[in-house]
C-alpha cells in the first residue's frame, strides 16, 4: 500500500489537492502507523469506513465487482492491455450503465450537484 500511495503521488501529485480523500476499510495496513504518517506526509486526507459497516463503500464495491465480472483479464495481459480495458470499461460505465452520472449518483439515483 505505500508503494501504490508513493507511485500515486509520483505521478499525479501536482494534479491532487488538499482535499483528496482516501477512503478504505479498517485493514491493518490502512490503520497502520506506516500507512498513516505517508498520508499526512503527502497532505491527503484518509476516510474508514465504520467497523462492521459496508454500506458507505457499497457504490465503489458494486461498480468495481462489475467491472471484475466483465473484464477478461489473462495471466499473460501486460500492464497497457489492462489499463486500457479498465479505461474502456470507465468509459462504458460512465457513458450506457449511470447515463454520464457518477457511480454512486447513479446508486441512489440522484444527480451530481453543478
């Protein structure tokens, strides 16, 4: 999980604000002191769900178990097949499934605030 925190702030830490929330259930290497302090070093903010409670990451889990199920990723897919197929499947999401709204606009069947 640092490496992946560090290679996001590698390459897209110009384009993050301040007000970037990271938000992950209650695994011991989100609570760690570790995880933690390469947070606050890099100025983001972290968000856990509640203990025992799914239901605020339930728009996330359902979009990403979607995208699971309809991607045919092969032992042998290298890194760019991958990226692209996750960007098309983004794409098509965005576009057929939530009709241009946000996954979890589409969930509750609101619409995005201007």
């Amino acid at each position: 999980m640092l490496d992946t925190v560090k290679l996001l702030m590698d390459n897209h830490g110009s384009e993050l604000r301040t007000n970037v929330l990271i938000h992950s259930d209650q695994g011991c290497h989100y609570t760690s002191h570790k995880f933690q302090d390469i947070i606050g070093d890099f100025h983001l903010r972290q968000s856990m769900s509640r203990k025992g409670n799914c239901w605020d990451n339930a728009p996330q889990e359902s979009f990403f178990g979607h995208m699971k199920d309809h991607l045919k990723i092969l032992p042998s897919s290298t890194h760019q097949e991958i990226s692209k197929m996750v960007a098309d499947y983004v794409d098509y999401y965005t576009k057929t499934i939530t009709g241009g709204r946000s996954p979890s606009c589409h969930q509750t069947n609101t619409t995005p605030m201007p």
